[in-house]
C-alpha cells in the first residue's frame, strides 16, 4: 500500500510546538523538523522528530495519546517500542498526552520510553542529553475526575468492593450492593480500569491494584460534608463505652450511628488512646446518643464530637467488631485518621497495616 503523509491534527500540532519548545532550550540540539506519521494500515507513530545533535543525527518516535492514563498508556508504550526495535532502532520512542501522573511516569521510565505533557512535566534521554521537567500541581480535568471516583455515590462502590477485593464483580452486582445506578457503576468502573487499579476478567470486575487505589482516595480525601457537633459527658471508662454501646446496638437492622476515626480505631486496631470520643450519626442516632451519653453541647472543652454526615452511605458501611460496637469500616476509619494530624496518621498506618494488607 502506498503510504503518504497525513496532515498534522490539531492535537499533534500541539503536542509538536510543546516538544519544539521543550527542545529547542537545549544549546547541542538543533530541530531538524517535526513531521507526522505517514498513513498507513500499519501502526505508524504520531509524530517524528528530526534532530542534530552536535551534528549527529537523531530521530524521536512520538506517540500522542489524548487520554494518559495507564491503561493507554501502556498500548502506546508497547507500540512505540515494537516501531522502534523493527525500523528505528536509532530513535528513542517518546509518549505525550495532556497530562501524565506519576504513576505513567514511572511506567515510561521503566520500558525505557520518554515523556511529555503539556502540563510541562517531561523526561527524555538520548545520545549524551538528558532532559527532566517536573511541574509540582495536577490539572484541574485530572483533579476533577480523580475527586468524582471519591463522591459519595461512586465512595460506596468502592467500598463494596474493596470488602471483597478478591471479587469478581458483575456491574449488576456492585449496582444492588452499593445502591447506586447501573450507569454510575459502569462510569466507576471505565474509571478504575483506565487507571488499572481493577481489570475485567469473564467473570467481571476485579481489583487489581486496591493498595494503588486506597493510596490516591487517602490523597484527596476531605472531611464528610455534615454538621459536626460538640458535647461535653461526665461519663468516662467501661461507663460510657457501654452506654455507647446500647445505644449503637440496631434492635431494627437500620444503622443510626457508628463510632467513628480514633474511637472505631479503638476496637479495630489499637494503637492509642484520645481523650475524645468520635461518632457518625443521623438524626436518629444524634438523639440515642444523646440521651444514652448524657451529652451537653460546647463551643469547647468538648469530650464527644458526633458528625451528622449528608452521605447516609457512611453509615451503611460499618463493621461490629463486639456486640453493640458499631464502627466504621476499616476503609473509612483509616480515610478519617488519614486527615486527623500525625497522630492520626500514625493510627492509620497502624490500622492499614492491620486491616488492610493485601497482597501487591
């Protein structure tokens, strides 16, 4: 077939003057030019850079992803090294996306393939040069997306299977679990796919990588959306835990309240004691405690602090390590530790590595 150069798109064109202009800082190297692939049934590469340096010259096989995320990524990085071996072998293949994480990066730098994005991040290395470009803040598509796989909708899918991480899920499955739609389920799941934190297998979807996973929700983690309110009780020791405790324990099935961060802590994993006590409660909940904790309320010197939450699913993901003690799960214990100072980070440590290890 005969093969032709195509006209460079739109996004190529881009992807080319970010590259030129990364290049072109370089005093040894001089841009020959930057055309695009040829048309043809084969695979051919987006881009092909033309260089000299110090007069000799040099070839850079570029490939242009509009989405950089890992499950991209690594057909691209496969294809670039497979043109690279078979046509050019003296090129160095270079990935370029909008924006590539870290986790990509180190992908890249792994096979030997380097990186641009036109955030600015970038690391290629050739022939005595080498370039490295980190830009320290994520974009704000890349933040948008990563904070809606954590709302409170797609949370409680992420709990469910992160219960289970063995388990292959069908998507009608993780629907009637979580109570979310089909089509809320299906977006999470493109989500974790494309970042390969889970994988499609026959018998449906898997986690993959929950630790990768658990690591990026910690990272942009926030405090529940709620009323957070303070009280002052004269209970104290085996007192208060069991009136706690009776007031937690669901005659009904339905959750009212949880004791939450430091204190679910206290009987998943415990690693020190506070001297303040943590629940999360709805309304019903907010009055048993009330009346079960004789709780005052405070504007300080507090000693109990309920958090009446706007996601409801909080309080459908709890665990009852002993009879009446109702606690947050061990996934969203740690999340709330993970955001309480050092010291509940420390206790978070200590609770991932109690209750959440799995293997890598």
């Amino acid at each position: 077939m005969l093969k032709q150069a195509h006209p460079m798109k739109e996004a190529e064109a881009q992807a080319g003057q970010a590259l030129r202009g990364l290049l072109e800082k370089i005093p040894i190297l001089q841009v020959e030019s930057i055309e695009a692939g040829v048309l043809s049934s084969d695979w051919e590469p987006d881009l092909i850079v033309r260089l000299l340096v110090d007069g000799r010259q040099h070839l850079l096989i570029c490939e242009y992803k509009s989405n950089g995320q890992p499950r991209y990524a690594r057909a691209a990085l496969m294809k670039l090294w497979s043109y690279v071996a078979q046509r050019a072998s003296e090129a160095t293949p270079v990935f370029i996306a909008p924006y590539i994480s870290p986790a990509v990066r180190q992908m890249c730098e792994e096979k030997g393939v380097g990186y641009l994005d036109l955030e600015g991040n970038a690391r290629i290395s050739f022939g005595g040069v080498f370039i490295e470009r980190m830009v320290a803040n994520k974009p704000m598509a890349e933040q948008r997306e990563l904070k809606s796989l954590f709302r409170p909708k797609s949370a409680q899918v992420l709990r469910a299977m992160l219960r289970e991480p063995g388990r292959a899920w069908r998507v009608t499955e993780l629907s009637e679990v979580s109570g979310v739609s089909l089509g809320h389920v299906s977006n999470v799941r493109t989500g974790l796919i494309d970042r390969e934190w889970a994988r499609a297998s026959d018998d449906g979807l898997i986690l993959s990588e929950p630790n990768a996973l658990l690591d990026a929700w910690r990272d942009s983690y926030t405090a529940p959306l709620g009323e957070r309110l303070r009280f002052y009780t004269s209970l104290h020791g085996s007192a208060l835990e069991n009136a706690a405790r009776s007031a937690l324990h669901a005659e009904d099935g339905l959750g009212h309240a949880a004791f939450a961060s430091f204190s679910a802590a206290q009987w998943l994993s415990p690693y020190g004691r506070t001297g303040t006590h943590y629940f999360f409660a709805n309304t019903e909940g907010l009055r048993k405690l009330q009346a079960a904790l004789k709780l005052a309320p405070v504007s300080k010197g507090e000693n109990v602090v309920v958090t009446v939450p706007k996601d409801l699913g909080l309080l459908a993901d709890t665990v009852e390590p002993a009879p009446g003690a109702v606690c947050t799960s061990p996934v969203q214990t740690y999340l709330d530790l993970s955001i309480a100072g050092e010291r509940g980070a420390e206790a978070a440590d200590h609770l991932r590595q109690q209750k959440l290890s799995w293997p890598k």
